[in-house]
C-alpha cells in the first residue's frame, strides 16, 4: 500500500469518509489508520484528531510526505486512481480557500455526525487495510 489515510476514530463524519474511499479503491492502493491509534502516535499524528486541526491526514508510504486539510482529501483522490485523479484540478484553487472550507465541515463534524445519524465503519471490509 501506498499511502496511509489517517482518521479520527471517533467521528462519523470521518469513519463515513474512510469507507466512502474505501470503497472507490478496488486496488487497495490506500491503508486506514485512526489518528488515536499506535501508528499515528508514532509517526507524531496523534494531535490531528483535534477539532480545530481537521480530520483526515495522508501519509506518502514512499517518500514520507504528510498531506493535511484539503491537499489530504485532493491527493487521497489522485491515489485512488482512473476518473478520481481528475480532483488534481483543485490544486489550482488558492490552498487557503481550499482550506478555509475543508476546516468549515471539519470543525462542525461531531454535530454533523450526530445530526445526520452517520455510521462507524461498517459497510466495508477492512481487515487488510486497517492499521494501528
């Protein structure tokens, strides 16, 4: 695997995102890690599960690039491969506007979750893919 996507295991909204990729990587090019588990501590992660630092952050296995906010969910996009690269093009869109957004759902993720009912991983088969 190529990349890790880290999350916060406590949110809804996140563990929702996790399996929404999940499910769109049929070549399992994507691990998943909880950003409260073992792995993100040691790799110094830990703290991104705050409420005001955002939720998803991907790690680049190869060269040990981390990737936060909005360039997380762009180029956790790009990795899935086939008609998701095509999310490069919001590169071009200025990063704290890109930004900006990301943290308006991010830091209101709980009371989504909590509103719409959203679901823990579940649906998706991860056992292969889930690190710790």
């Amino acid at each position: 695997m190529d990349w890790v996507l880290f999350f916060d295991g406590e949110c809804g909204v996140c563990s929702s995102s996790v399996m929404w990729f999940a499910n769109r990587d049929p070549n399992k090019r994507i691990s998943y890690a909880p950003l409260q588990g073992k792995l993100a501590a040691d790799l110094g992660l830990s703290d991104h599960a705050s409420i005001s630092d955002g939720t998803l952050v991907l790690r680049n296995q190869a060269t040990g690039r981390i990737y936060k906010y909005s360039d997380a969910v762009i180029h956790a996009l790009i990795a899935l491969g086939g008609i998701w690269r095509v999310a490069g093009i919001f590169k071009w869109v200025p990063k704290f506007i890109r930004d900006r957004l990301y943290l308006f759902v991010s830091n209101r993720r709980y009371f989504i979750s909590h509103r719409l009912g959203v679901c823990r991983l579940s649906d998706v088969d991860l056992s292969d893919r889930l690190l710790d």
